[in-house]
C-alpha cells in the first residue's frame, strides 16, 4: 500500500550524528556519491609516488535511512555490493533477532565486525525501547543523541544486547486499508517486524575508503531480509528469472489464497511490463497471516524491494495487491509534494492494467477499478496538492488520471512510448522529481513518433487533471484497443446457477454446495459456463479432479464475447468426504448411506373378504432425514411375507406404496393381520374372513336322501368338498354299503 520510508525522527538523529561528525574530524565530503561509500575528509593528501604511503586519519558515517541530502552514507546490504562482512576495508553490521518473553517486542544483538584500520566506532540504536541494554565492548555515551555507545578500542567483535518494539499500529483509509489496527506485530507465536536500524560513525586509518556491510538474520526459525523479518516456523518458495529472484515466504500460520505460482505469475508479469530501472536483485515477499490479526492495510512494501501482503489476498483480480506491492519496488525516484500522487497512482493502475494484459480479469473490472476516480469527493481533489486530497484521491483520481495520460501517449507516439517511458525517466532523475519533471517527461514522450503538437496536447490535459479539479473519462472497450490493442483472450469460468445437481433414483434437482449431501448410488452432476470476455478467440481446457485427481476434462475455443455450457457427471458408489474442483470452483461433497424409510401407516382396499380372496394393501412411507432415504418394505400377512417392494425418497419426502396379498384359505381365524415391515418400524390393519360352516350336520341330511341330492357338504352347483362334481364322502360310503347288500343278496340266491 505504501512505501514506508524513513521516519523525520530518525534522519533527524542521522543529521545530528553527522553534525557532530563534522564538528570533531572537520568538513566531510560522502565520495564517490553512492551507498555504502564512507566519508572522506577534504585534506587527505594524495599518494606521493616519490615517498613512502602516507597514513591519513579519515571518519566515515554510516546509517540505516540516511539522511535524503546524501551527507551520510547508507548501511549496505550483505549481497547487494562488493562489501562483505569480514572484508578488510569494510565495518560490517549484524543484526539477529530473535523471539522475546515480553510479549510485543523482540530481542535484538547488534554487533559489529570491525577492520584493524578502524581506530575509532559509536553507534547509535535508532529502534531500541526503554529496557535496559547489555554492551559487551561499548560504553554508553551520556550527553549523545539518541541511544549512543562508544567502542572500547579493545573488543574484536563488540556487541550490543537489547529491546526493540515490534508493534507498529497505524490507522488507514483508502482501496487498501482494512479497518484493521497492525503493519508489524508480535502475537507470541509469530512475529512480523521491521528489521533493526542503527547509525555508525567513526575514523580509521589508509587511504582506502571504509565500506559498510549491514546483515540481518534470525536466531531460531525465521526469515530476515534488508527491512523486515519474520520470526517462525514458514515455507520458502523460490523463482530465479533473469532479471531477478524472487522469495516468497508463507508462514506456517498463513493461509494463501493465491498458489505461489500465480503470486510469482503476477511478479514477473509487472516485471516484464515495466522496463523503466530501478531493479532489485532480489524481491522478499511476505504472506501475513490473518488467523490471529487485523491489518492495517492489505499489504505494505518497504525498503528496496520488501514486501507483505495479507495471505487472504488473490493474485487474479483488477485490484491485485501482490501487483500493487512489486510496483513500489520499481519506484526508484523520490517525488515532492506536487508528483507524490504518482506513487500510489501507478501502482494501482499497473495493479489492474497486468491483470487486464495477463488474462486474470476482464476489461468489466479493469474499467469498474479505474472509474472510482470519476466519483466524488475524490475527483474533485487536486492532485498536485495532496493537502486537498479527500478518500484517497492518489489511489482513486490517480490510477484513472495516470492510466489516461499512459492512452493518451500511446495514441500520440503511435506506440513508440507509454506511461512506463515517463516512469523511466524519473528513476533516472537524481533530483527529487517536482510536478513540472513529471510533465516535461510526460511531453517528452508523448513526442517520440515526433509529432510536438499532438504530444504538446498531452501535456495540457495532463496537467489540467493534475493541477485542477478536472477529472477524465474512463475509456471504454473500444478506445482501449484503439491504443493497447485487442485485450488477450480472458476465460472464466462458473457453476450455472442450476449447475449442482443430485441425480438418480432418490431425485433430480439442484442441491446445496457447502457442502453438497449425497447417498451412495447417487450422482453429482455439474453444469459449468465457460465465458470468454477478452478482444479475441481463445481456448480453454476445463477438467474435473476429484480429491486432487484430473478424472474428465472438456475443452474448446471459444469466440471474443461466446459462452458455452460444459456438464459433467460423476456418481459416487462409497460413503465418504471428497474434494471436487471445476474450473476455479472448488466442492466439498459428503456421501453417506440412505436414511431409513419411516412407515406411517397401511391400509387394505376391503376390510372383509371370504377366504382364499385377496386385498391390496397400501402403506404410507416418509422420510423424515436431511438426505435421501432407501430401502425395501416387507409385506406380510399374519407373520409371513408374501412380497417386497422398493422404496426411494427424497429428503423429508412421503409415498405410497402398494401390493396385492391373498388371505389364506386354510385354518379357522375369522380375522387376519396384513403388515408393512420397514428397517426401523412396521405399520399393521386387520381384515375380516369369511368361512363357510361344513361338518357333521350335513352328512346326516345326505344318507336321510337314499342316495338322492347331496347333503350340506356339497357347495353351490352340486360341488363336493374335495371339488368332484356331486359327489362327496358320504355319498360315496352310502353307496359302498348299498353295493355290499346287493352282493350278499346275490350269493344268498
């Protein structure tokens, strides 16, 4: 969000340790004009080819921050120059943190790695608290600015042992501010803090310049880099480009919402747009865990080319911080009051500009990310004058104006320059860069296809949104191609809003996605839209992995502003927790077994038959479960099944389910018991028989007949008991007897 640079407290005490510098070893020029550089005196004598070496006494003094009027010169950092701790000609400074038992503060020791040429060294802690400090080699300088030690002269590797505050708090607004309360904190199981800052200064003896190292570590698990550290337990990824290396650093708290790819995607993306200087050897980014704290910001750059960002923060939007932060990297220049709108400005126009030219958003939110700048009271500010600044005008104002004036250079250079030719141009600029500097770079390259009128036009209206209340339009699709060309192919994917489905025998119809609650036998059916909003064709590969496993895929290409639907279909045999990703949607899907099916009740469509009938029996089931519910019911009459049948159920759903079942002939109940049997409870109804009355009564009647009409053990139509056609057991025993009589009158004659 911000570049943090070094506070007014801290180059005051650096002016004043220079001052004094100056007033004990007289007038020093800093030589050589770059960091790390120690300071020389005006009257050292130059080296006489005719005589012996000569040994002049010289001071050097060096800070963390120097001071902006170069008088001091800048600690270095361990890597960055030829300097290196340990080096003869060079006082190396090392700084290991380490945690604290006081909560919101860590231990610091600094010591300091002096060359045999240094006869003189105070140091002054520009970032220790009020707790007690323990020297080893140092005495404590009394009537000093600051927290000042003086080394012994004695000690090879004096040291000092202190406090320093690791809670930074700050209230922010704007489009990166958070409402939260901390930039560094300490929470006891981590810490994210600044590095150390101290001042060096002191003399030595030869005549060649005295360097500065400066060296950060940690002390246990940890990370430290030239302005921050992170003190533990984390995961390093590494990317090596040409043009520089870049760390990423997740702790072991943090969350990322963006895989290290895209994050370094986005780094070398900004890279690769912005050849305009100022390039590091070496990025250090920071995901901050959100877990346990609230940020101030969204993320924070500071230093050279150190960063954090909320590991919450995507990598693929219009309002990329990861893009944000790297920009500020890039900024090499050093703006007055009338260009400072500039800094924030650009960072949040490239932010969404790389995303627009990568692919990772759509020129809808490009455009929606540019035109807060037309609202007010932010596009009534002036931008040349931040006292006038009203919600964020630099981020909002600034974004839409920079990323005009970028339209507007292109169109006049007929390509041959943009925005990233003026940001050059003030990286280059060693004076601090005025509003009048950024106009003239502005003009300048608006001019390169040599066209002074068109490029003179630039500048006017350039100047009118900057010096003025007077805010542009922001460009549409069309204007936009006219000057970047046709944005790139940008493929979206996402689920229709009927696009999870649970199908089957249970059901078929949309389901809730967190998570989606299936039973075994069922499938997960998903329909994804496939959008290409970019200026041109483009392809896309889409697949479906379940539990991180590619299982189908479906690609296709599809035309500038073309939409397609593409279905998968996936049925899920075992119970169980799966993860299930389309596109950039990402499912949980829970299977368990069906629920069980409740029986409510059974009815019979008669409620007296004769015996040997059949009734149709007719049982209420329901499902009282938040998921389907499955199983056979048992249809049983008087304690034997005689049938089963099937049922399915959506969750809190209710049917009916019926089956034609016999009453028994046989046995002398009048009344029989038809059941539903379910896995977990039973339904029952009667139904009333009716038997016929038989037995002795009837065979008496019949022998009475002499062999005439059957007795009462005939049925209807003359049918005996065993189903003979008129004739049944007794008639058939009187016709026996009457057949013995004839015989034995027979044999009697």
């Amino acid at each position: 969000m911000h570049r943090l640079r070094s506070s007014p407290g801290v180059r005051t005490v650096v002016v004043a340790l220079l001052t004094a510098s100056l007033l004990l070893c007289g007038a020093v020029v800093v030589a050589g004009g770059g960091p790390g550089v120690a300071a020389s005196t005006g009257g050292v004598s130059p080296v006489d080819s005719t005589g012996p070496p000569v040994e002049p006494a010289d001071t050097f003094a060096f800070a963390d921050g120097a001071a902006a009027d170069g008088s001091t010169g800048s600690l270095g950092e361990v890597g960055a120059g030829t300097a290196d701790v340990g080096d003869e000609d060079t006082i190396g400074v090392r700084n290991e943190l380490s945690a604290d038992d006081e909560p919101g503060t860590v231990a610091v020791t600094t010591t300091a790695h002096l060359p045999d040429r240094v006869t003189g060294l105070e140091i002054t802690l520009l970032t220790a608290n009020d707790d007690a400090i323990e020297a080893d080699g140092f005495e404590r300088v009394d009537d000093a600015d600051g927290e000042t030690w003086e080394w012994d002269g004695e000690t090879e590797r004096p040291s000092l042992a202190y406090a320093m505050d690791a809670n930074v708090s700050a209230e922010e607004s704007g489009p990166l501010a958070t409402g939260g309360t901390y930039r560094f904190v300490d929470t006891g199981e981590w810490a994210l803090v600044r590095t150390p800052r101290v001042a060096i200064r002191g003399s030595y003896t030869g005549q060649t310049r005295i360097r500065s190292a400066r060296e950060n570590a940690v002390d246990g698990e940890g990370v430290a880099s030239q302005a921050m550290a992170f003190l533990g337990p984390y995961e390093e990824h590494v990317r090596e480009t040409d043009d520089q290396r870049y760390r990423l650093i997740v702790p072991e708290a943090a969350e990322m919402e963006a895989p290290p790819d895209d994050v370094f995607g986005a780094f070398e993306g900004a890279s690769d747009a912005l050849r305009v200087g100022g390039v590091d050897d070496e990025v250090v980014a920071i995901a901050a865990p959100t877990g346990e704290v609230t940020w101030a910001v969204r993320g924070l750059q500071t230093g050279d080319a150190d960063l954090w960002v909320r590991d919450r923060e995507p990598a693929g939007t219009a309002d990329d911080v990861w893009t944000h932060e790297y920009v500020h990297t890039r900024q090499a220049y050093e703006p007055e009051a009338s260009a400072r709108w500039f800094t924030e400005a650009s960072a949040t126009y490239y932010a969404a500009l790389f995303a627009l030219d990568r692919g990772a958003t759509d020129f809808d939110s490009f455009e929606r990310t540019l035109a807060r700048g037309e609202r007010d009271p932010a596009a009534s500010s002036v931008l040349a004058d931040p006292g006038t600044w009203q919600r964020n005008a630099d981020y909002t104002k600034g974004s839409l104006v920079a990323g005009e004036i970028d339209r507007r250079i292109r169109l006049a250079s007929d390509g041959r320059a943009s925005l990233a030719t003026v940001f050059r141009d003030l990286n280059d600029d060693a004076d601090p860069v005025t509003n009048r500097a950024f106009l003239d770079a502005v003009e300048e390259a608006a001019a390169e296809s040599g066209d002074d009128e068109a490029a003179a036009a630039v500048r006017e209206a350039a100047e009118g949104w900057i010096t003025t209340s007077e805010v542009p339009e922001t460009w549409d699709r069309d204007a936009h191609a006219e000057a970047f060309g046709e944005t790139p192919a940008q493929i979206g994917y996402a689920l229709a809003a009927d696009g999870v489905r649970a199908t089957g025998e249970y059901r078929n119809r949309t389901v809730d996605r967190d998570p989606v609650r299936l039973v075994t036998g069922e499938s997960l059916a998903l329909a994804v839209d496939v959008s290409n909003t970019g200026g041109v064709e483009g392809g896309y590969d889409l697949s479906l992995s379940l539990d991180g496993e590619t299982v189908e895929t479906r690609n296709g290409t599809l035309d500038a502003g073309e939409a397609a639907t593409e279905r998968f279909d996936r049925e899920f045999a075992e119970p169980g927790e799966y993860a299930i990703q389309v596109g950039s949607e990402t499912l949980t899907v829970v299977v368990s077994e069906p629920a069980d099916p409740l029986v409510r009740d059974v009815a019979v469509d008669a409620d007296r038959v004769t015996a040997g009938e059949s009734v149709v029996a007719t049982a209420t089931v329901a499902n009282d479960a938040s998921i389907p519910a499955g199983s056979d019911v048992e249809f049983v009459v008087d304690g034997e099944t005689v049938g089963t049948e099937p049922v399915r159920l959506d969750a809190g759903g209710e049917t009916t389910v019926e089956r034609e079942v016999r009453v028994p002939g046989s046995g002398d109940a009048d009344v029989v018991t038809v059941s539903v049997v379910g896995p977990a409870d039973e339904a029952s109804t009667t139904v009333g028989v009716d038997r016929d009355s038989g037995g002795d009564d009837g065979s008496a009647d019949g022998a009475e007949g002499g062999g005439g009409e059957t007795g009462g053990d005939a049925g209807p139509g003359g049918v005996t008991d065993d189903g003979v056609p008129g004739f049944g057991p007794v008639v058939a025993l009187v016709a026996l007897l009457a057949l013995a009589g004839l015989a034995v009158r027979r044999e009697s004659r």
